[in-house]
C-alpha cells in the first residue's frame, strides 16, 4: 500500500469516528470554516474537523497527534493573531459547540467553547445574570477566558478568568480531565491566563452576578481637548467605585472627525450612576453624549460596529505604567496621522476588584495595572497594509517610555511578529518559569503551540 493511499484510507476512517464533519480543500463549506475575523489571515488547513461533542476533540486530537499534523484550534475565531487557522495541518473547529446551560439558583452557566459572548449573554440575561465577558459581543468565551479576560463588569467582579469555577479540558494523551479548585488546581491555575497552552477546553463552568440594567454610552469631545480631557478623566477614575467601567477611545466619528470619546458602563443602582458620572458629563462642551439607562447586552454589543468581520487587522498593546500629557499628545498626534478611519485607540481602565485578587491566584499577572493600551489599526483593502502596520508600530514605538513592559496576552500577535519575549512579558519570570513547568507535564511534546506559546522544556 502505497502512502497516498494510506492517507486516504487513514484519513477516511479518521472521518468515521466524528459525529461532526472533516473538511478538505474543495469540499463545500471549507472556505467558510478556515476564515475568521481578521482578513490578514489567509491559511488553508489540510483538515478541518468541525467537532460536534467531546468525543470528537478526543479522536481529532489523538488523530494530529499519531499523524504528526501541525494542529490549530479555532474557538470563536475572533483574535487577531489568526492561530486558529493552520496552513497544511488540521484545524480543531469547535464553533459548532453551543450549548449553554444556566442555573439561576446556584447563579452559574456551563458553556460550550464555540459560544460567543452575545450568545452567552443572551442566555444569562434571560434570568438577570451576567459574568465579564469582553467588550465585543462576538467574541469568543473560551479564548477571552483562557487569556483572562478584561470587560465592563470586571471592577465589580474580576476578569472572566476570576468567575471561571472549573473547566473540562482535553489533554495532548487524548484524556479529558476537569480543572477546578479541587481538581488538577495546578491545571486550574494555568487555565486561568495561560491560554489554549495545556489542552483543549471543552467546557466552562462560570459564576454569575445579578445585572439588570445598567448606565451605558459614549461622551464625545474635539479631538483638540483631549489632553485636556484625559488629564480630568485619569483623576477622576481614581475615585470612582467598582461598579464604573470606562475606557477612553480615540476614533473617527461617523462625520469623518477625528474625536476622543469616554466609554462608560456603570453597573449599579441608575440614580447611584448618575451622581457619579454627573462630573465626567459636566466637563466641557461635549460634541454627544449618549450615556443612558441600557441593558448589558446592549452595552456588550456597542462596539460591534467598528470591529467589522473581513476587514484587517494589526494590533499593538502594552500596560502603561503613567499617562501624563505628553504621552496623550503623542497619541493624538498619531491620531491625526491615522490612514484608516476604521482604527482606533482605546485607553481601558483597570482595578477595583481585578485589583483585589491575589497575584498568586491565577497566571494573569496584571493586577496592579491602572490602564492598558491598545493600539488597533483596522483597514478593508490588501494594498493599504504597510501604510496601516507602520501607523501601529510607530505609535507603540513612541509610547515604550510610558510602558510598564507587561502586554495583555489576549492582545497579543503573532509570535513571528511579536518575538517570544513578548510572551514571557505577558506573564513574568516567576509566572512563566511555573508555565512552563505545567506546560511540560500536560503537553511535553508542544502539540499545542499555535497558540501565545509557552515553550516546554521537553519540546
């Protein structure tokens, strides 16, 4: 027998032992599964196995694995580094995972890794119930959490990571094995920041808060007082309480100005937000103000129209350590520099509860930052992509003397792009050294590294 043949033959009972499809190269619906959010990314797998359960992670793990397959795994497909997708290899698609099943007496919900945040909101909400789940409603619940993830609830009640009770993981053997406090607490630990490093998450067990409705919206100034502005804001957020979220934004407004704009979610009693947000919409003469008694999906789902699907993306963030004035008019002279209307900055407050918890706790390793900084060039067209990648890069560039050196794993690009010391900045010498040791007992052999890869020592 020949080795084409036995692929095929191999390949063909592979597809026997799925409840789900295989997609090759050809076959109906395979251009759909391989593309994701960002347009840069243009890869084409060997296999695509759209898993239907758990069952057929395992045997598509087990199968990359004996076959010596390159392996990719695609949650939500929404970050902007495009691991998902591998070029030659197989692809773990497990967007056709959905269920969520919320228990409102216990106030927890058990999600599936292909939901996404609406879908997962859509379900919490139906019972007053909510967890911190990102600021964009497509994005996806397993990767935002694995990574950490940051959101509008987060003062109140930590990152995603930090309401994250137990999760069931495959490992490189092909084993499923649940993470929890009690419960491979060492595995637990890595999940909770370390990404998609040790296994495949196929489940998620979240704790939910009561959230009803909450005050949410943009106040939106000329783009000429924005030192001005941030110089009130970054004062004023020192003493707001845990239930005001906000970030600051530089974007173009639907007029084509250029604008600075504070997002806020003030999750609380209505008439306890407006007192505290009556100095932040009492300042100057702003161009709008939106802000208003919202639901949370509606808050969640604000920015969805400025990170459309099919455009590109190159992203560049680090945690700052100070933002005085000269560092807001670096910004904004960049701003004005800015060669896509689609790209935008965003300034996003920390603290409060995030805070509050102990830096020992989980392997997100930024508890202490006051802002991150998140630089997002956005563009439709192939031809415009050096112009767009250099605006980034030389912003970042400018604003290193006000970085702390930590970076948001989640925000993270390519590896090829960013080096693997960016890697080792997201999480710390002391975290990353226990990483790597939990990277070497659950996956020795780095079956996992398309990912923000933790280097095993075995590997």
């Amino acid at each position: 027998m020949n080795r084409a043949t036995f692929d095929a033959a191999a390949i063909e009972a592979f597809r026997a032992t799925l409840r789900g499809s295989l997609l090759r190269p050809g076959d109906v619906g395979y251009d759909d599964a391989r593309t994701i959010y960002n347009a840069m990314i243009d890869r084409r797998p060997a296999l695509i196995a759209r898993c239907a359960g758990v069952s057929d992670v395992i045997q598509s793990v087990n199968f990359a694995r004996d076959s010596g397959l390159l392996l990719s795994v695609r949650g939500g497909g929404h970050n902007v580094s495009g691991n998902a997708v591998c070029d030659g290899g197989m692809m773990i698609d497990l967007s056709p995972m959905k269920s969520i099943r919320v228990d409102p007496e216990r106030r927890t919900a058990r999600s599936e890794p292909g939901v996404l945040w609406r879908e997962f909101d859509h379900e919490t909400q139906a019972f007053g119930l909510a967890t911190t789940g990102g600021v964009v409603s497509t994005t996806g619940v397993a990767g935002l959490t694995l990574g950490g993830g940051i959101g509008w609830l987060m003062g109140c009640h930590g990152l995603a990571c930090d309401n994250l009770r137990s999760a069931d993981i495959v490992t490189a053997e092909g084993q499923l094995v649940t993470a929890s406090g009690s419960q491979n607490a060492d595995l637990f630990w890595g999940l909770r920041g370390g990404g998609g490093n040790f296994g495949i998450a196929t489940s998620f067990e979240f704790q939910l808060h009561p959230v009803g409705q909450v005050l949410g919206g943009l106040i939106i100034h000329p783009l000429d007082r924005a030192v001005d502005l941030i110089r009130f804001y970054d004062q004023f957020t020192r003493n707001t309480p845990d239930e005001f979220g906000s970030m600051a934004l530089f974007v173009t407004s639907p007029e084509g100005e250029r604008v600075v704009a504070i997002a806020v979610c003030y999750n609380g009693a209505i008439e306890d937000g407006e007192a505290v947000l009556e100095p932040l919409r009492g300042w100057g003469a702003p161009l709008a103000d939106t802000i208003a008694p919202i639901t949370y999906s509606e808050v969640q789902s604000m920015f969805d129209p400025g990170f459309p699907a099919g455009h590109r993306n190159y992203w560049k963030s680090s945690f700052l350590a100070e933002l005085d004035d000269t560092a807001v008019e670096l910004v904004v002279d960049h701003v004005r520099r800015c060669p896509s209307p689609s790209s935008a900055i965003a300034i996003e407050q920390f603290g409060g509860a995030v805070s509050r918890i102990g830096t020992d706790e989980t392997a997100f390793n930024h508890r202490d930052a006051r802002y991150n900084l998140l630089i997002l060039g956005i563009w439709p067209g192939k031809a415009d992509r050096d112009e767009n990648v250099q605006w980034v890069r030389g912003l970042w560039d400018a604003m290193a003397p006000y970085s702390s050196g930590g970076v948001y794993v989640n925000y993270l690009g390519a590896v090829a792009d960013e080096g693997p010391e960016r890697v080792a900045a997201a999480y710390g010498p002391e975290k990353y050294a226990r990483l790597a040791a939990l990277k070497n007992k659950y996956d020795p052999a780095n079956l996992f590294r398309l990912n923000q890869n933790i280097w095993p020592k075995a590997a």
